[in-house]
C-alpha cells in the first residue's frame, strides 16, 4: 500500500528555533493520529503539508504532489480545519462554508447546494443562517469542519477537531470521521491530545516531540501486549484467589478499575490456570479479555524517552 | 436532524478556473462592505456630483453648439458680459483664430472666472485656437478630470477609509487567514482580491459615473460623430481610475495589514493623507503670504519649481500631478515625479502587505 504522505528529512527552522528536526513519516490510507506534547512540531508539521509555510530542507510528496512546489494542488485535494477559530465576522454559517467552496473552486450555486448538504450532515440546523460571531464553540467547530470538507476533499487534516465539545457533540464530529473515512473512502490525519479519541477512530499513531517522529506504528500493534497479559474481573476479590495465583507463578496485578491484571507464559496456559483458580476458591470470573497497552502509556513512555538525554550525550556533558 | 440530511456524498463536477478564484474574495468583501450603512450613505453622496458635472456637460456642450438659446438667461447674460470685456490681447487672438462666438465666449467664461487655475488657461487658449472637434475633446476632458480631481479625489479619501482599513486586520484578528491560505489560493490572489473590493466601490463612484457622464455628451451631441475626436476620453476615464486606485488602496491596505484594530489602520490612513497634504499646503501658503500672494491666492505659484517640490509630500496632489498628465493639460515631464512617487508608495506598501500576510503562518 502506498504512504499518503511520505516526508523525508524534512527540516524547519524558524530564525534560531528548529521546529521540525529530520522527519520521516510515512502516512498511511486510514486515518492517523498526530500525537506530541506542547511545541513538539505538530502545527509545523501541518503547515509544512499545506505549504503554508517553506521547508528549510528535505522532501516529500503528499498525496502524490512534491511538498513544497505543489502547494495549491496540495491543498486543493486537502480539507484543513485548523484547531483555532478562523471565521470572517459578518458571515453566517451557510456564508462562511459556501465562502469555503468557492475559494476551492465550486460554481456560485452549486457551492451553495452542497454548503446546505454538507451542513445538514454535520447536523447545522436554522443556526446556519446567524451570524458566526454568536455561534457556540461547538457550532463554530462544526462550521469549520463543514468548511474542511465541502469540496470532497481526498484528505482531511483536523487539528484539535473536538476540543470545546461536550461529550454527545464530540461522539458526534468522531462519528463524522469515521462514516468519511470509513464509508467514503478518505484518510484522515487527526492531531489531538485527547487521547481516547485517537484510540476511538484511529488506525495509526505518530508521536512527535522535539520536532521529531518518535513513534510510527499502527495502533493495533502498539496496543498489543508483547508478553501474555489478560485482563479479568470478577465477583469479589478473595485472598485465597490471589494467593492461589501467585502459587502459579503468575504475575499479578490489580488496576485501577478493580480489575486484575495476570501475566503468564502462553495465553492459554494462562485462561486455564485462571480457570482451576477461580473453581477452587469459589471466585466467579465475570469478564475475561487480553490486556491492551494503554496509549497513554504508550505516549508517556514515547515521550519521556525523547526527553531523556541518551548515555553518549550525558557522557559528554 | 435536518430535513434534507442526505448524508455524505462525494462530489465531482468543474472546478471554477484557477484564474479568476481571488475573485471569490472580491466578492464576498464587496457583499460584505454594502451591508454597511455608512458606506450607502457615502455612495451615494459620492453621486451627487454627477448631477452637476451633467449640467456642466449639457451647458457646455449647448454653448459650443452655437444654441446659447438654450442657456438660462443668467448664463447667457454673463457669457456675454465676460465676451465683451475680453482682454485686447484675447481679442487679437480671437479675430486670429478660426473659432465660433459661442467657443469663444465659452473660453472667455473660463479665463474670468477660473483665470487663477493655470489649467483653465490653457483650456480656454484651446478652445480659442483650436478647432471646434480638438475644442470639444479638450472641455470633456478637463470636466472629467475636475470631476476626478475635486469631488471624487476627496469622496475616495473617505471610501477607501471607511472600507479598507478593516479589510486585512479583521483576518488577522479572527484569524480567518487559514481559511484562505489552507485553499488552494496565493498570498498574490489574496491581495489581488482584497485590493479589488475597495477598487470596485472607487470604479463605482468614479469610473462608472464618468464613462456615464461621456455617454450623456455624446447623447447631447448632434451627431455621433463626436465619438471620432472623443475616442480618447473613455480611455483617460480608465486610466485616471487606475492612478487614483492603485496607490490609494494599497496605501489603505497596508495599514490594515499593520495592525489587528481596524480603527488603528483608519486613523493612520487619515492622518497619512491629511499631515502630507498639510504640509504642502503650509509650504504653499507660507511662500503666498511671503512674496504677497496670498490674498487673493494665487493658484498658479503652485506652479513654481520651488513650491511644486513640495507637493510630493502631498498623495493628493500627486494624484492630482498625474492625472494632469493623463487627462492631457500636463507634459510629462510635470507628471513624472509624482508618478515616481506612487510607484514607490505602492511597491513598498505592497511588500509590506506581503510580508505582513505572511508573518501569521510564522508560528
């Protein structure tokens, strides 16, 4: 499968700031989480795709067309809805989408046609007639996004899209993406750092921090856990249970949510001891699942690591 | 959910030409400015002019064709006065010259009430000397450029300073720039569609009355034969709309792209055109009142190299310098510095512009 995106050594400097420090990446169809801490490049990084603003060096080709040459075709094929508000006041909803369609392109009124379709799939009822500067944040987050996605783009760059929403709206926009990407065949590049929504819609996961990619990898993989952990709850916690597991030599631990956390060493010796365990203490096993590295682990670690100098450098200094 | 909820379709049909998408930016601009109450009072106070410039073409255009019939008595009494106390040195020339009484008459009108206009002069040694189609060509003229000198060279100061300065502020204030600049669309075609919202209201109130104004004396006319030694006007129209709009806007622009207040970017606007236009007229009257000249002013030592230096400070009057030359009744050589002038306001104001357009995308 060809990467979507595929940057090499991509560089940004900003006076003395190095913004973006080597990248690498390789987006691939799907939709990708875009992770990093405060000041890790991502903005940069984004605007780097868009062309909206010029490398210091490297190359790339996104979506087909050279980084950094082809800006308008690159954006042309892009719906970007950046995390800030960026509205014209004055504007209604409709005005602002069907401003949206035009700039990319659309005939007058059938720029206005899809602007109604496309509000009415992001759920803009009459609102969409008032002006936007008395729109909520959450009407404003679905005008933008209508706006990023009125011209059918083939992909779609959200940064931040659910920051600001209550919990129904943000299930919503999610919902949203997933049915483009899912149903209509886009690829989406999702930067956040509300990690649950990566792991709710994501197939792929990018970490950046200090400008580089610390981590690119599909989240199905980095949610696998390398040696054999089940995760199991049940009736009552007894500790003739426990005592039994830990005879077993089993590795055990109990989580946050109440739940018990067993490391063994196959997956099915591990489900039949649990098995014999739970009969001879009288333990009723309500749930048993294979355990998931948590990707808030797995970006703590990611990034953690990246901010820990390596033994060469500490040596040195 | 909304009544025609269709889901998500993809769509495919004809993008619109790459060409003329800043267009969409002129539009909604435009769409946006006539919502203002403020700029449809000023449109239409800027065509309140036309009214008189009209009656100018038709009073002008009915002595020249020999029917001061027509004329109001006050008028014909007066031309008549003016005709018999010519000067005898305008008296030689008139029995020199191969014009008719009326013209005559017309120029003699000019030189008495008008004679401090330097201008004017020359317009009335035309209509002397000159022949009736040469005549004809140079009075619609100088009435186009009178009539873009003096009611709309000011109207413009207030129009472009009632819809420009918020042109580029307001985007950088709302952000809206990443709704541009994330389509396919240049920082080139951003400022070309922001120059041309304010462009479009100036050609409004300017271009569009004036070619409206020639259309009105070639109607006059009593024949269409007019069109032949007046080819020129509606290209001069056009012309004197670019002088007047390009420096102007770009000038307005600029501020606008300074600041995130709009009403920062309108008082600098104002104040850039009213302290060089201040000055001038401080160096003007300060050399009138020092060589005696001052009461009654005399126009024509604007005139004089050392005055006339000073009103490059003036955009107003370099305007006014270049359309001189554009609408015919100043040599090149009069016009250049002033035209050296714009050209300089608006690269300079054009690069600031652009660099100030790009600085948001700076992280």
């Amino acid at each position: 499968m060809q990467p979507l995106i595929s940057l090499r050594s991509l560089v940004k400097n900003y006076r003395d700031h190095r913004a973006l420090d080597g990248v690498d990446l390789d987006v691939m169809p799907g939709i990708t989480g875009l992770l990093g801490p405060n000041g890790a490049g991502k903005s940069s990084l984004i605007k780097a795709i868009l062309g909206l603003v010029s490398i210091t060096s490297g190359t790339g080709t996104v979506l087909g067309h050279r980084l950094a040459v082809d800006g308008k075709k690159i954006r042309n094929d892009i719906g970007y809805m950046p995390e800030d508000d960026c509205y014209i006041p004055g504007m209604t909803g409709v005005e602002v989408v069907h401003f949206a369609a035009s700039l990319s392109g659309l005939p007058k009124v059938e720029g206005m046609r899809r602007s109604h379709e496309i509000l009415d799939f992001c759920d803009m009822k009459q609102e969409r007639y008032r002006a936007i500067e008395t729109y909520s944040t959450g009407m404003r987050q679905k005008v933008k996004f209508a706006a990023a996605i009125v011209h059918d783009p083939k992909f779609l760059i959200l940064d931040e899209p659910t920051s600001g929403l209550d919990p129904e709206e943000r299930e919503a926009l999610l919902q949203r993406i997933s049915v483009l990407c899912v149903e209509a065949g886009k690829s989406a590049l999702l930067s956040t750092h509300i990690l649950p929504d990566v792991q709710s819609v994501c197939d792929q996961v990018v970490i950046l921090s200090n400008g580089q990619v610390r981590l690119n990898n599909s989240l199905a993989e980095l949610n696998r856990i390398q040696v054999p952990t089940v995760e199991i709850s049940v009736d009552r916690v007894t500790g003739g249970f426990m005592k039994r597991l830990e005879e077993r030599s089993l590795e055990v631990s109990t989580l946050d949510n109440g739940n018990i956390e067993v490391t063994g060493e196959s997956l099915e010796t591990l489900t039949s001891e649990l098995w014999r365990v739970a009969d001879a203490s009288s333990t009723m096993i309500l749930a048993l699942k294979p355990a998931m590295n948590s990707l808030e682990s797995i970006f703590m670690k990611t990034v953690i690591e990246a901010n820990t100098p390596s033994p060469e450098a500490a040596d040195a200094r | 959910m909304p009544v025609n909820h269709l889901g998500y379709r993809p769509w495919k049909a004809k993008l619109t030409s790459a060409l003329t998408r800043w267009w969409c930016i002129s539009a909604s601009g435009i769409s946006l400015a006539q919502k203002s109450a403020l700029v449809k009072r000023m449109l239409f106070a800027a065509w309140l002019p036309v009214l008189y410039w009209g009656v100018g073409f038709f009073f002008v255009g009915q002595a020249m064709e020999g029917k001061v019939d027509l004329l109001p008595p006050s008028l014909q009494n007066q031309i008549n006065s003016v005709a018999n106390k010519m000067s005898s040195e305008d008296r030689d020339r008139l029995r020199a010259a191969k014009s008719g009484p009326n013209r005559i008459a017309v120029a003699a009108l000019l030189k008495q009430q008008f004679k401090r206009i330097p201008q004017v002069n020359q317009l009335a040694d035309n209509l002397l000397e000159g022949d009736e189609s040469s005549s004809r060509n140079r009075v619609w003229c100088w009435l186009m450029m009178s009539f873009f000198r003096y009611p709309q060279g000011l109207m413009i100061l207030f129009l472009v300073g009632a819809i420009t300065p918020s042109l580029i502020s307001r985007d950088i204030r709302s952000r809206a720039f990443l709704l541009y600049f994330s389509r396919p669309i240049s920082k080139t075609e951003y400022i070309l569609g922001k120059f041309f919202i304010p462009a479009t209201f100036i050609a409004l109130v300017t271009t569009l009355p004036a070619i409206g104004l020639y259309l009105f004396g070639v109607l006059m006319s009593p024949d269409l034969s007019v069109v032949t030694s007046t080819w020129d006007v509606p290209l001069r129209i056009i012309v004197g709309t670019v002088v007047l709009t390009v420096p102007t806007v770009s000038v307005a622009l600029m501020f606008s792209s300074l600041t995130q207040e709009s009403r920062f970017a309108s008082f600098s606007w104002f104040a850039f055109f009213a302290i060089g236009h201040a000055a001038w007229l401080a160096v003007v009257f300060g050399y009138a009142f020092r060589n005696g000249r001052a009461m009654p002013f005399d126009m024509s030592l604007m005139e004089e190299p050392s005055v006339k230096l000073w009103g490059l400070l003036s955009l107003f009057n370099n305007i006014g310098e270049v359309q001189g030359w554009v609408f015919g009744f100043s040599p090149f050589s009069d016009a250049w510095p002033g035209m050296l002038v714009l050209l300089l306001i608006t690269v300079f104001s054009l690069v600031v512009i652009y660099r100030q357009i790009s600085s948001p995308m700076r992280v």
